[in-house]
C-alpha cells in the first residue's frame, strides 16, 4: 500500500468525526492494508449517473463527506451557470439505508452556498423527484438512491434544470468543481435544521405530489372503453418508494382488487425478503408469485426501490405464472399505446418512440405498423429525456409517445424525463384489464406478437469485477474487443460498431455492437453505476428453442473472449 493512501487513511481518523458509523469504520480497517487500500486507493466515481457506491468510511465510499464535497460542487456549478433568483434545487430520496440522512447533508450544504432548497417531507420515486425540478423551476435536482442495487449501496443522482440526469458535458463540469475541492476544508455546511429555521430550506407541497399522480392517469388511452377494473393485481413495492404512488394512482382510477406483498410493503433498507430488490431478478419476484398463487391474482407487479422499473408475472395457458422481460413488456405496451391511438385517432402527427440500442429491435417494426418513427439512443434513460427535449424545443413534445429500455424502464408521457415506474405500473394495469374484458391474456397478447413479427430473444448477461483489480480487468477486456474480432460462435462479425468514436450523433460512450450473420447482434459494454461489464445479446430465429440454443452458443463465445 503506498503512503499516499496511508496518509489519507490517517488523515480521515483525525477529521472525519461528524458520523458515529464512520469513525467506527475506520477504526475497524486499522492494520488491514487491503481494506484501507480498497476504501482510499481512488475517489468514488462521479458521472452522468452522478455518485454511487458501497455506504461505508472512504474516499471511494459513500458517506456524509463524499456526499457533502458532491454537494460542493454542484453548488458551485449551480452559482457559476445560473443568475440568482434560478438557483433552487429540489431533493428526494428513496429507502435506503441513511438515503434520508445524505439528503439531509446535501440540503445543509447547497443552504450554505445561498441556493434555495425544496425537499420531499418523506421518501418518494424518482419520477416525482424529475417532476419537481420541471414543475417547481429548479436549476437541478438530487436524487438520493442506489436504485435497484443490493442493500450496501446508496446513490446520489443529479438532474438538470430539464428535469432529465445530467448530461455528459454537464458531469464533466460539475466533476472539475468536485475535484477542486478538499473534502473537509472546501465545503460549506450548516445543518439541515438551521436552514430549514432560516427559511433555507422548504418541504415540497401535497400540490406539487398530486400534481404528478393527476399526469400519471391522464396517460390513459381507454378514451371511455369500459374495462373490468376488478382484476386481481398483486403490487410489491420491494421495500420501497412505490407503495404511495402506486396504490393512490390505481384506486383513483378505479381498480379495486389490489393486494399488496405485507412483507415487501413498508420501506427497509435492509431489503430482508429480497437482498436484490430488482425486479429484473426472479428472486426479487418469488415471494409476490406466492401471493399471486394463494390469491388466484391475474396479475403481478413489483417496482424497484426507487420505484422507477416495474417487473411483471403473468399466467400462461397452463396457468402457471412467467415473468416478462423488460424488453416483452416494453413492447406490449407500445403496441398497446399504438393500437389504441389508432383506434381512438390521438395518435399525433409524426409519431415517435424512442429506445436504447440494446432494447430489442422488434419494437422498431411494431412501431413502423403504426407510421411510428424510432429513434435509437445510448444505455441510460436520461438519453431518451434527451429526446423528448429535442422534440419540445421544435414544438413537436406531442409527438412523443412512448420511451422504452430493455432494463424494465418505460414512460409515455413528456411530463417527466426519466423512467417511471407509477406511470408504467398504470398502463400494464390498463392494458391488462382492456384485453382480460376481451379474453386476452397478456402471455397470449405477446405470442401473437411473435406470430405476427417473428421470434426474438434479447439476454443480459452481467460479470462482476469488483476493486481496483477488477476495474484494471474490465479496461482490459474492453480493449480486447476493440482487436478485430471475426466471429461469435461461428456466426461472422459483418460489422462493428464503437459508440467511443461517436455514431450518429450520440454522445461518446465506452460501448461496443457487433452485428453477426442471421439477424443477431452482441453489445458489450461497462456499467456506469456497477462494477461490472454487461453483454446484450440479441437473436432472430424462427422458434423460442432455437433462439435459446444459438444464444447459448453465442454467450459461451463471449465469455470465451473475456
């Protein structure tokens, strides 16, 4: 271990003495050289997807110092771009463990640099935190989660003034504030009570709240069709920011058959029945599918922690319960949403719908049935707010009509410009109950989506590269992917696509598809708030189980080449 982290290991025992849990942890690694060298050998990173990390004491932790130095330099980034009477920043956080205790810290630094603050009185989704920063007029907004990771997580989310998280060039400056300050001498604080007193610091209002339940339900596209609204829903919230929202949106719209998971439905940090409260996880499902057996439910839905993906568990012919993938519920809705907008003649002129590239690409050609044109953008839902921003500042926001990503997230609406998991928990509710009033299962309806497209099968597959060793290995696996690869499983390589250079217009990214023979296609790329490396793979065949044998092959090749 070299002195430099040595040095700041010693230097954070003398000073850092504001958080009890801190102080105890530093003196725990006293002497373990592999412990202090993991807590210290860098700075947790700060990105596009803001900070996150493992909570514990360490420069490469989050803690109420990492958060505070953020704090710093959003602030000063806030006071350099924006005039006086702009700087506001609104505050949410979801149920993680000490979420409410760094939204504090935040609050308490951004009072002290004179810019005003707006937080939530208690944990809300993010959606209601990109809501806020529109509706209120913010110049940004923080978000404190770690959004589906497991319990020794948290994370602090930065958003613009537009409501979407920030851009790269933004991270980029807010990151140049950040790195100008020393962690203990360079901040500003007060406490949250004090600037609260001084009128500093103000909670959000029930208006701002009811404001975005009343958007979520106008993204309905019955248009009046009756539908039987009595369809047994199970509802997890997963521990977390969903329960409210969710519940509120769906009884005011009528639903009146809604039983909620009891052991998932109060906020835990600690997530004790689902250690990876993702939706995307069967094991984070399995306790709402028990439910939904002991109450013969139609239906099951989870939201993440901070409630904006939602996972659903529906029943096949036999009966038995199947969870959907991300990709097959993002498009039933849009075929759904498209349908009945034809059906309803709503559909704008000049439809769009934007995906991410690793979302599958049949939704292009259900989109293009309908006259709907697709964009495709980078990984990260704030690429699709992008969109929707582009879309407004042409006076076209209307045109907007659904966003999807393969990762469980989705939004139909420009009221907000991120995921939303309240807004999709409401349309799989509607779309559910309007084919279950014509006999239509939702495993049904997505069959007959293949019949009519043709099958595909789109994977992720996740490997975990944890410490610095770790992040040295993913630098160097990426970079041989980079070295001409030919082939995958003996399906050819007929071209490469390095989103590093900059592709049609998209920002820069560290992102790799190779397009193979027979419609298939590999991406490969790191995860930008996870210490791992990600594969998409996506296959066209004629049937489910020749797909799953050609992915097979195709994810063997990959790890291979890792």
């Amino acid at each position: 271990m070299n002195n430099a982290i040595l040095n700041n290991y010693q230097r954070w025992t003398e000073r850092a003495i504001a958080d009890i849990d801190v102080i105890n942890e530093l003196k725990d690694i006293a002497g373990n050289e592999e412990k202090i060298e993991d807590a210290f050998y860098k700075d947790l990173a700060f990105g596009t997807g803001g900070l996150r990390g493992v909570i514990g004491a360490g420069t490469n932790r989050l803690n109420v110092y990492t958060v505070a130095k953020a704090s710093q330099g959003l602030a000063d980034y806030v006071i350099k771009n924006f005039a006086s009477e702009k700087r506001k920043i609104a505050i949410s956080f979801d149920s993680r463990i000490k979420s409410d205790v760094f939204a504090k810290v935040a609050a308490g630094v951004f009072a002290a640099n004179g810019i005003k603050v707006a937080i939530y009185s208690e944990l809300m989704p993010t959606p209601c935190l990109s809501f806020a920063v529109r509706y209120l007029g913010c110049a940004a907004g923080v978000m404190v989660t770690a959004s589906h990771n497991p319990a020794k997580y948290n994370g602090y989310k930065v958003y613009g003034a537009d409501g979407c998280q920030i851009t790269t060039e933004a991270a980029a400056e807010i990151l140049a504030e950040i790195e100008k300050l020393d962690i203990f001498d360079d901040v500003k604080r007060i406490s949250f009570e004090e600037g609260f007193e001084a009128g500093k610091i103000s909670y959000i209002s029930e208006e701002v709240y009811t404001a975005f339940i009343e958007e979520v339900k106008k993204e309905s596209v019955l248009g009046g069709t009756q539908v039987n609204k009595d369809v047994a829903i199970v509802y997890s919230p997963l521990n977390g920011t969903g329960l409210k929202p969710v519940i509120r949106t769906l009884k005011e719209s009528g639903y009146t058959n809604i039983t909620v998971v009891k052991e998932q439905e109060q906020p835990d940090g600690n997530f004790p029945t689902c250690p990876y409260p993702n939706p995307e996880v069967k094991e984070a499902m399995e306790l709402g599918i028990e439910y939904a057996k002991k109450n013969n439910a139609d239906l099951l839905l989870a939201t993440d922690p901070d409630c904006d993906r939602v996972g659903i568990a529906v029943k096949n012919t036999q009966g038995e319960y199947v969870l959907l993938s991300g990709n097959e519920t993002g498009m039933l809705l849009l075929d759904y949403i498209c349908s009945r907008r034809t059906q309803m003649k709503t559909m704008p002129q000049d439809p769009v719908t934007v995906k991410t590239i690793v979302t599958i690409d049949m939704a292009e050609r259900i989109a293009a049935k309908y006259g709907v044109k697709t964009i495709n953008v980078l990984t990260g839902f704030k690429f699709i707010g992008e969109q929707i921003g582009f879309l407004e500042k042409q006076g076209k926001e209307d045109s907007y009509i659904f966003g999807m990503e393969e990762s469980y997230g989705y939004l139909s609406g420009s009221y907000v410009r991120d995921k939303d998991g309240v807004n999709a928990a409401f349309l799989i509710c509607e779309m559910f109950a309007y084919y279950a009033s014509r006999g239509i299962g939702l495993f049904e309806k997505l069959n007959e989506l293949y019949e009519e497209y043709g099958y595909c099968l789109n994977t992720l597959h996740s490997y975990t590269f944890e410490g610095s060793a770790g992040f040295e290995k993913m630098q160097n696996i990426m970079a041989s992917f980079r070295k001409s690869i030919t082939e995958f499983a003996g399906k050819k390589v007929l071209k490469c696509l390095d989103y590093s250079r900059g592709i049609d217009g998209l920002p820069k990214s560290d992102v790799l598809k190779f397009f193979l023979e027979d419609n298939c296609s590999i991406v490969v790329r790191p995860s930008g708030t996870e210490p791992k490396l990600k594969a998409y793979i996506s296959v066209s065949a004629a049937t489910k189980e020749e797909a799953q044998v050609v992915e097979g092959e195709l994810a063997r090749a990959v790890e291979e080449k890792m």
